[in-house]
C-alpha cells in the first residue's frame, strides 16, 4: 500500500552538509550565559553529536557488468504496512519481501541483470533511505514492491505507479535549492550555478527518467497481462516519495489488495508470487534489450 525508475551512465549523488556545517557539527558546542553581577560569564560546554554516516549497503549479485536493478521491498520493522482484515495474521511488509526475494531469484537465474534489495530482512527503512541506497549503489531502474489496500474489499488488481510531472516541478526546485549542490546531477557541479538554472537542469533529467519509468510501467504491463490479475486502468501517476530519484527510472508496484481475500491469497502463494516475478523478468530483459540495442 501507498505510505506517503535513465541510463547506463552516472547517476547521481545526493549532496551533503556544506563544508561550514561539517566543521561546527566536528566542534564542540561553546554556550555562554548573561554573567550574574560583578562575576564572570559562565561557559558550558558540550559535544554535538558526529552527522550520522551512511548505512551499510546491501549485497549486489549477479555477474559483473550486467545492468543493476534495485528491489525495494515496501514498510518493514515497526512498520507493517496494510494488514488483511480477514486475517489479522497478514501484513504488507511480510508479503512484499517474499515477493522482492522470488524477483531477485527470477531474475538473477536469468543471468541479464545484476540484483540488490534494498532489505533482506524485517527492518525498516524511511522513504530516502529506500531511493537512496539504489542511487548510491548506481541502480539502473528500481522497483518498490508493495500490496494495496482499500475499505471495499472487493477492489483487487495490480497497477503500476510513476512519478507525476508536478512531482517533478516541486523536487526540482527543491534540489536546486539545497545549500550544497556539487556533484548533484550527473557529475555535473552545480554549486556555482543560479537556482533557476539548477532548477532547469535537474527538471529536464528527471522529465527523461518519468518518460523512462513510463515506457517501463507500461512495458510491466503487457508482459504481466496474461499472468497476473492487473486492474483495468493500471498505470498511474502519483507524488511518491520513494520515486522522486531525478536520475533513476523508477516504478512502485502495488501487486494487488491485501484487503481482497482472492488477491492477498494468490500474493501469499508460491504460484502467485512465481507468476509475479516472471512478468517482472520478462518486462526487464525486454527494457535492457532495448536500450542495448538503441546505443
């Protein structure tokens, strides 16, 4: 369920702390108070915390070379995600690593691609850190695995979710505004660049990867039609967090309804998540093949 994917080349990396910032949060932090009468200022002092470093990435497979894809399994740890409300048992974050592990599985017994999970484990991870890690690993397309979920219970069917243009006007100005922005887009230094044309910049790299997850999105389509149940309208658009990478084609797969007993069964079945898995195989040899072949 919703909780709040161009190219072979660099990708980019998200920009750090200006170099002024590091340097206070490396001292330690000097108060002084208004002196009492005829006394001197009392000074206390205090360590501030080191910035919090990067987390361990997880494990890349696959033969060397191949193009990488990233699977984000959805919620996790404290987090479940959507529960089945026939069958308190059931939550999202179990269902959605079981599907992200069967992906990896398929995929890599292709021998096309490279595989990372984004999680191997039930641990939570916020929405950046999701994105984040696939940017920092140079992932070629990343997919979020999740289960939706509604109050009708008889609302069921898969549907693809990509990044909306409006999305896109708000994070480009958002990263164009960030205090430090070297390296931001594609080894390209913005730093000395106005807001407006770092704005410009990043929008037009993000509008080829929407286009991208589109083509994507689409593709995942056809190639899931005659193997998994996939809602009449199933390609949408949407201001995700997890897809506002501006260098990374990106899709967020909701799978099915966890709240339709038919859907979260199928999704909780080998032959379920086998059928799942192989429409995402298909889908990803067809979209590297082409961009091969398009070089």
């Amino acid at each position: 369920m919703i909780s709040r994917w161009a190219g072979f080349g660099p990708t980019l990396r998200t920009a750090g702390l200006c170099a002024a910032a590091l340097a206070m949060l490396a001292s330690p932090l000097v108060a002084t108070a208004a002196p009492p009468p005829g006394g001197d200022a009392a000074r206390a002092r205090m360590t501030v915390p080191a910035a919090r470093k990067a987390g361990r990435l997880p494990r890349i497979e696959g033969v060397a070379g191949r193009p990488l894809v990233v699977i984000d399994a959805g919620h996790g740890g404290h987090d479940p995600g959507a529960l089945a409300s026939w069958d308190g048992g059931l939550r999202e974050k179990d269902l959605t690593l079981k599907l992200a592990r069967e992906m990896r599985d398929r995929l890599l017994a292709s021998g096309r691609v490279r595989v990372a999970l984004t999680r191997d484990r039930d641990e939570f991870l916020i929405l950046q850190e999701r994105f984040g890690i696939a940017r920092r690993l140079g992932a070629d397309l990343f997919i979020s695995v999740h289960c939706d979920s509604a109050e009708n219970q008889g609302a069921s069917g898969a549907s693809i979710y990509t990044l909306s243009e409006v999305a896109s006007d708000r994070e480009a100005a958002r990263l164009a505004a960030r205090e430090n922005k070297a390296d931001i887009l594609a080894g390209v230094d913005l730093a000395d660049a106005s807001a407006d044309i770092s704005s410009i910049l990043i929008d037009l790299t993000q509008r080829e990867t929407m286009n991208a997850s589109a083509g994507f999105a689409r593709l995942l389509g056809r190639e899931a039609k005659p193997l998994v149940p996939l809602k009449p309208n199933y390609h949408r658009m949407a201001s995700l967090m997890v897809l506002k990478a501006p260098d990374m084609p990106s899709i967020l797969f909701e799978t099915g309804y966890i709240s339709n007993e038919g859907d979260a069964k199928r999704l909780n079945s080998d032959s379920g998540r086998r059928a799942l898995a192989e429409s995402v195989r298909r889908a990803v040899e067809v979209h590297f093949a082409r961009r091969l072949a398009a070089r």
